[in-house]
C-alpha cells in the first residue's frame, strides 16, 4: 500500500463521524464524496476542502493555499480547494467542523 491510499484511508476514518464518505479516483489523486457529492480532495498526502465566501477567510487567515498545479503554460490555481491547515487537521473536532463546512459548500451551485 502506498502513502497516498495511507493518508487516504487515514481521513476517511477521521471523517466517518459524518456519515456516508467514500473515497474515489480524482485525477492523481483522491476524491472524498458525502452521500455522493463530493467535497474534498487528496493530492500528495495533503488535503484540501472546498471552500467558497462564507469561509474562506477561515483559511486564508491560516495562510492556508489553495490547490494548485503547474502546467506548460505556468501554475494554475483552484480556488475553490483550499489546503486544511496542519493545526485543524491534528483536532478531531475542528476537522469535522471544517469538513461539515465543506460539505455544506459543495451542495451550493
């Protein structure tokens, strides 16, 4: 078993006081969905929930980043993924706060 499918299996235990995550293939990395929607991504052991304006200075006032890669082109950000900071991920219950935020989020179009 790799790391990455370690960490994976790590916060889906973390997380299953939520209820019905699953854990799926997201590009090179991992996605987590509630009940189908999904809510949060895994890449490179590091994680990231959605965000939007509601609580996105939650995360920017823990100089939390959001997803990004680099292509050909230069770096491309996606800002609607913000990493979870070191300090939420080490607290069960800031976690699953932060998680019931992001799941509420990805419910909103």
């Amino acid at each position: 078993m790799n790391s990455r499918s370690e960490f994976s299996n790590y916060i889906l235990e973390r997380l299953s006081p939520l209820g019905d995550i699953s854990l799926g293939r997201f590009f090179g990395g991992t996605s987590l969905k509630h009940n189908g929607t999904q809510f949060c991504m895994i890449m490179k052991n590091r994680l990231y929930f959605r965000v939007n304006k509601s609580n996105l200075d939650l995360y920017l006032e823990r100089d939390s980043t959001p997803f990004s890669y680099l292509t050909k082109k230069g770096r491309v950000y996606v800002r609607s993924y913000y990493e979870v900071p070191a300090d939420v991920l080490d607290d069960e219950d800031d976690l699953l706060s932060w998680a019931e935020k992001a799941i509420a989020d990805s419910r909103k179009k």
